[in-house]
C-alpha cells in the first residue's frame, strides 16, 4: 500500500467548548477522488478545513493531534500556513470570484506569490482554465466581471483559480449545492477528470454524489469519523450500523 | 374593511405626513437663502477681496481658505482613518482594546465642535506653538473628521463579502495581500463616499477653526501654513455678530451661507453620483 498523502491521527479540534472533531485519524490517498459524507453538523466541513488551515481564522479554536501533507506536519509551529495553502487548493460551497476579471480571478495565486513573468502567468491561466474545462465558454472575454458569469461557470473558475498554484491536493466544500443539475454533472465529471493530476477531497450533503464520484468515502457522525473505506465496498456492506442507516436515508 | 388594512393604511399615512411636513422647512429655508443670498452673487462677489471694512467687495480670500482647511484636513485625516479602521477591522486586538477604541470614536463623534476648537487651541496653538493658522486649523479640523472617516471605513470595509476574504486567503494570500488586493480595492468607491461627504461637513464647521485658523479680515491669500486664513463659515459669523454696518454687511453674510451652501450641496450630489454609479456596477 502507497503512503497517504495526507495523513491525520488522534485529531481533536474544538471551538471554544465546543468540542467539534474526536480523534480523527484518516489517510488520504493521492490521485483519488475521497468524499467526506454525514449529516450536518458532523464536523465534514470543519475536518475539510484543518486540511488547509482554514480553521485559524476563527477565534477561539484549538487544535490537537497531527496532520500531515506529504510527510510534513502542516500544524508545526515552523510551517508557513500561505505555502499549504498554495498547497492545498479549496472551492468553497458558495461560488466567490472576487469582483475582477476572469483572467485577474485566476492570475491571483499567481501575482501574490509574485516572481512569474507576464507570458508564464498568462500561460498558466489558460493551462488553469482548460483544466477548469471553462477555456472554450470565456477565452474571449478574459477581461470581462468574472461576476457576469453563471453559478456553473463561477465554480469552475474558482477551480481554474485554485488549480493555477498548481496544489497538490484540491478541498471541494460541497461544490455543487448552490448549482442546478446540469453544472452539477459537469463538475462531477471534472472531479474524474482532475484527480489524474490532483487528490481530491469532496464534502457533500448528497450521497449519490459520493457514490458517483469518490474512489474513498469517509461517514463522520457527531464530530466522529465513523466508518472509512472503499466507496464501493461501504455503499454495498457498511460496517457500521450508523453508516448503513445513513446511506439509506434512516437519518440525516 | 379588516382591521390589518386600516392600521397599515393609517401607519403609512402618518409615516408619509411626517416627511411631507419636513419638505416646507427645507424649502423655506432653501427660498430665504436664494432671496436672500442671490442678489449679491457675481463672479465678482467670488473673485474680489472684501473691500471697505467689509462692506462692499467678495469673499475670495474666504472660498480659498476654506478650500485649503478643507483639503488639508483631509489629506491628514483620511490616510490616518483609513489605516485605524483596517486595523481595527483586521488586526486589532485584545479584543477590549477595541472596544474601548469604539467608544472613544464614538464619543469623538458625538462631541462638540467647539470642544474641538477649545482642543485645537490647547494643543496645536499653544502647546505645540503653531499659533493661529491654516495648520493649526487644518489639524482640528482632522481631528473632527477622524473618527467619521474611520466609522465610515469600518462600515464599508464590513460589507465586503467574507467569501472574498476566505477565497483569497485560500488562495495562499497573507492577511496584508489580501487587504491590499481584495479587501480595499473592493471597499474604496463607498470609502471615496464617505469620505467626500465628511469633506461637506468639514467645510461648513466654524468653532473648530474660530480660536486655531481663521481671522476676521485679510485681503491677502495665506502664503504658508503658519498663515492665518479667512474662512466662509466664520466669514458669515463674523459679519453677523461684529459687523458695524449691518444694511451693507448682512446681504453680503447671506451671499456668503448661499455660497458655502451650494458648495456643500454640490459635493454632497458628487458623492451621491459616485455611490448611484457604484451601485449600478456592483454585482455581488
């Protein structure tokens, strides 16, 4: 068996008293697609979040245990949190491009980290947006409001924007909740796509989602990571009762 | 008829006489200070020193000082306001040093002016020893203007979304880029606002700048900042209240307030142009 990617052990995390993830130990396996399901509340957004720092910005939080990226602990005191998340690319639940153009949306990783020159950075937006499969619908308004966009076309340029770092790993934070049916399947086929080049961790309310989609998926329950497996083995024999409750829609 | 109807029938009528009955004042107001005002208004008027003891002549001297308080206040103010509130807004702890920050803003919000005059005169004019001038006056009136201009900040840099905060600092941004980068560029128009309305009320102050700036009678323009300026607001006040000449001196106060009015409500419908034009754009 290959070494994870990303590794996490005896990982608890709290919100002021609020003692919101228990002893999360779970391996994420490169180039795979691993979708985190549960109902709300379970701590899967809040797990998906330690996984690129996200947590630090809300007060009171207190973090214990490890978590590791490629063998490096990212919660080390000596780690540079913006290089992990250069790292570690992430796709929020609602589509947020900045108010900029759709080639300055997916340049910023690029301008903050500075020291690329003007052809690499427009070459690596056009390499982002083919990735983002959004090249073909905008290559001739890349200066145009990324905000003229549609829902669809806003989430995959925020994938294209995250993909331009060129990460490693790429948090997808229930990516297609706020997305009609059609753009949903565009982006689960993009999921299939991406994890050639991308590990990919996926939070999602939909279970079908999950079992379209994720080579691996995580049940997680009252801050617990509950069951962890192959999707197709844990959609055909969970191996805990709460899972198979859960994926037949007993509860959620 | 059911009762839900009557009440909000009766509830919207009274809410609509309420701001019908403030419109006659305001024209009242506004037709006084045309009549009043108008007949002595000329390029003249503006471009002429006051002549005879103030009698005859115009307020240039006046227009341009209270031009340069004006702008000087706010080149001091506004960089200063507007970094205190995105420290405030980003940096800033403990958390009670905030809140104490908060009052004491507030409070300065709700002082008034003249305590800033008295302040201003205290501090700039004798203590730091800048005598009565365009400086010591352009300072108090910073004073006055800081914490509207950091309130106004603050509220502009709230309603930028969080989402672009989080994006960009996923993105691997450091919390300086990102307010660089995201947060200002996005909040500046209403921060431009604010502050263009803050200008308005800078310039139609009179306590700040009676004891620290402004001088009752000078034909020449202020050659450095130590200078002493004229001013329209004290202009007026002085016209009003020391004038020996009443018949001659009060036309030309009234020609003064309509000039300083007009000057208020044309940068006031410049702000309001910008934030119509911002919120046409704005897509978020």
């Amino acid at each position: 068996m290959v070494t994870p990617q990303i590794q996490t052990s005896q990982l608890n995390l709290w919100f002021g008293k609020n003692h919101v993830l228990h002893d999360v130990s779970i391996p994420i396996h490169a180039h795979q697609v691993t979708a985190m399901i549960g109902p709300s509340g379970c701590g899967k957004s809040t797990l998906l979040r330690c996984f690129n720092r996200m947590n630090d910005l809300i007060p009171d939080t207190r973090i214990e245990g490890q978590v590791t990226l490629g063998g490096m602990d990212i919660y080390a005191p000596k780690t540079d949190v913006t290089s992990i998340r250069a790292r570690v690319g992430m796709v929020f639940q609602k589509p947020n491009p900045f108010p900029k153009s759709i080639f300055n949306n997916v340049a910023f990783g690029l301008q903050i980290k500075g020291g690329l020159t003007k052809p690499k950075i427009q070459e690596r937006v056009e390499e982002s947006l083919k990735a983002a499969w959004l090249w073909d619908e905008v290559k001739d308004r890349l200066k145009s409001s990324a905000m003229a966009l549609s829902g669809g076309q806003q989430q995959r340029l925020c994938i294209a924007r995250a993909l331009a770092n060129r990460p490693d790993v790429l948090l997808l934070d229930e990516p297609t909740s706020a997305l009609d049916p059609q753009s949903t399947a565009k982006i689960e086929e993009l999921c299939l796509e991406l994890k050639k080049s991308v590990t990919i961790l996926i939070v999602t309310h939909n279970v079908a989602q999950a079992g379209r989609i994720s080579d691996h998926t995580a049940f997680m329950y009252l801050g617990e990571l509950v069951e962890f497996d192959r999707t197709d083995k844990m959609f055909t024999v969970p191996a805990d009762k709460r899972t198979e409750a859960y994926l037949t829609g007993v509860f959620g | 008829m059911n009762r839900r109807k009557t009440w909000n029938a009766l509830g919207t009528g009274i809410l609509s006489a309420t701001l019908l009955a403030t419109f006659p004042f305001l024209l009242i107001f506004l037709a006084q200070m045309f009549y009043k005002g108008f007949a002595v208004l000329s390029p003249e008027f503006l471009l002429s020193a006051p002549r005879e003891a103030m009698t005859a002549g115009g307020i240039f001297p006046a227009l341009i000082g209270t031009f340069l308080l004006t702008a000087l206040s706010i080149l001091i103010a506004l960089p200063l306001g507007i970094l205190t509130a995105i420290w405030m807004n980003n940096y800033g702890k403990p958390v009670w040093l905030i809140r104490i920050l908060r009052i004491a803003i507030n409070t300065l919000a709700g002082t008034p002016s003249i305590i800033f005059g008295l302040f201003g005169m205290a501090a700039f004019v004798n203590i730091m020893g800048l005598d009565v001038s365009l400086l010591a006056g352009g300072l108090t009136l910073a004073i006055l203007a800081l914490p509207v201009i950091i309130n106004n900040t603050e509220e502009a840099l709230r309603t930028v979304p969080a989402d672009f905060r989080d994006a960009s600092l996923a993105l691997g941004a450091t919390t300086r880029q990102t307010i660089s980068r995201v947060l200002l560029p996005t909040a500046l128009p209403n921060i431009l606002t604010g502050a263009i309305i803050s200008v308005g009320r800078v310039a139609g102050e009179t306590a700040p700048i009676m004891f620290t700036a402004a001088t009752f009678y000078s034909r020449r323009l202020p050659g450095s900042l130590s200078d002493e300026v004229m001013a329209l607001p004290y202009h007026i006040y002085a016209l009003m209240t020391e004038g020996t000449h009443p018949d001659e001196q009060v036309p030309i106060a009234y020609g003064t307030a309509l000039v300083l009015l007009l000057l208020v409500l044309l940068v006031s419908a410049v702000a309001i142009f910008i934030r119509y034009s911002i919120r046409r754009k704005r897509q978020w």
